[in-house]
C-alpha cells in the first residue's frame, strides 16, 4: 500500500473543508492535495490527471450539482477513487442512493472529529487488507466487508460498561486488523491511538474480558516482562 494515501475532498464552504482537510492530515497515512468548492473544479482536476486520489470525501449541497449526480458522475469517470459522503443530507432516499452506488461511509455534518478518524482507519484498514494479498480468505473478505459497514461497532454504546465506547473500541479492532502478526502492548496501543497507557489498558482488558483477545508475557533482559494482546484465533477465525 502507498506510504500516503491521497484524500479529495470536495466541499464548497471554505471553513468546512479546511476543518476537513486538517482532520484528514491528522490521521497517520493520509494527505489532501487539493480542495474543489464545485463540480467544475472537482472533474478539472480529476481529469488533469495531477494526483489520482484513492478517497473522495463528497458533499451532497455542491452549488452547480443537482442532489446526488456529482456522485453518479465520480463513479462513472473516476472508477479508481472510493467516495465517503460528508453532508448535512439525512433523507433515508440519500442514504440508500449512496448506498447503491457504493460509497465506503456517509457521515452526517457537523462531523465528530472521533466518527470521521474513525472512517479513515477503517478505510485504511481496508486497504491494507486488499492490497496485502492476492487471493482472499472468506475470513478476510468478511473482515473487508465489515470495515465497509459505518455501523459496524463491536458492541453499542448502551451496552457497553462505563468507561468504554464504541468508537475507540472500533479504532482498537481496525489496529489489530491491521497488525495481527505479533500482537499489540498497552504502549504500543497508547501510542498509536494518542490515548493514555491505562487507557488503552482498559480496553484491552475489557477485551480479554470477551475473548475476543489473549495476552502473552514476553520477557525481556531486564525488567518485568511485558503484557502482549493478540486477537484470539476462535474470534479472527469468525470475523
């Protein structure tokens, strides 16, 4: 997978894509060359050919776009791009065009920082897997297609204990979708979440708590030995 992935995002308030353009730039992996405020803009540049993006982050309200046929107009020129919707839109009739034209998520405006890091890292997650292999395990094709799903929490918020949700939860299962081989430390995890050591440690415990994950003690030269989580095989069997 490329060390960057290139973000479009198209937006015609200036404010917004900035805020976007900044979230995206936040998140480890990606970039956002350019900013389009129209359709005109947006196929100008796909079509020059300057950087092909791997993501389009779209807006349904563009000035000179009737509703959603900026969307069949990307799908059809630019097959190479996968698209999230980022709109104020909530009519059940979007949703299922997006729907049925593919897109990767649809996040409703004004965007949760937390939601929109955690659609990247699935994306990203996504793509990793895809391009890690040639042929795919049913077990690899399901943890693809559950990525896609933007509901696709382990476990909702209701009935999940205090001090835990949802959306790290899912940040914590895109990690160990993305580095199996070896397991993960509390550290490791803290770090790479921007979350606190006890934090993560929480989590992971709470995890173990499932069955969801094991731990291991690996013992170094000097020092306790450290608390290693690894996805349990019954559940990476299932995914």
């Amino acid at each position: 997978m490329k060390d960057l992935l290139s973000v479009l995002i198209i937006e015609d308030d200036f404010r917004v894509a900035d805020i976007h353009r900044h979230y995206v730039e936040k998140s480890t992996g990606f970039a956002s060359p350019y900013i389009a405020k129209n359709r005109k803009e947006a196929l100008d540049y796909l079509e020059s050919g300057e950087t092909v993006p791997d993501l389009i982050l779209l807006d349904v309200y563009i000035p000179d776009v009737e509703r959603m046929n900026l969307l069949w107009e990307l799908r059809q020129s630019c097959h190479d791009a996968d698209i999230i919707i980022v709109t104020a839109e909530k009519d059940a009739k979007a949703v299922q065009e997006a729907l049925r034209a593919g897109v990767f998520d649809y996040i409703v405006k004004p965007v949760d920082e937390e939601r929109f890091s955690l659609a990247l890292a699935r994306y990203k997650g996504c793509r990793g897997l895809l391009c890690s292999t040639k042929e795919m395990k049913q077990r690899d094709i399901d943890a693809v297609f559950g990525m896609h799903r933007a509901s696709g929490s382990i476990q909702s918020d209701e009935a999940l204990p205090k001090g835990i949700d949802s959306i790290t939860l899912d940040k914590i299962h895109c990690v160990f979708t993305q580095q199996l081989i070896g397991g993960i430390t509390a550290v490791e995890l803290s770090s790479e979440l921007g979350i606190s050591r006890s934090t993560a440690r929480r989590y992971l415990e709470y995890l173990v708590s499932l069955k969801m994950v094991r731990t291991m003690l690996i013992y170094g030269t000097v020092g306790r030995p450290e608390r290693r989580y690894i996805l349990c095989e019954t559940y990476e069997q299932n995914r």
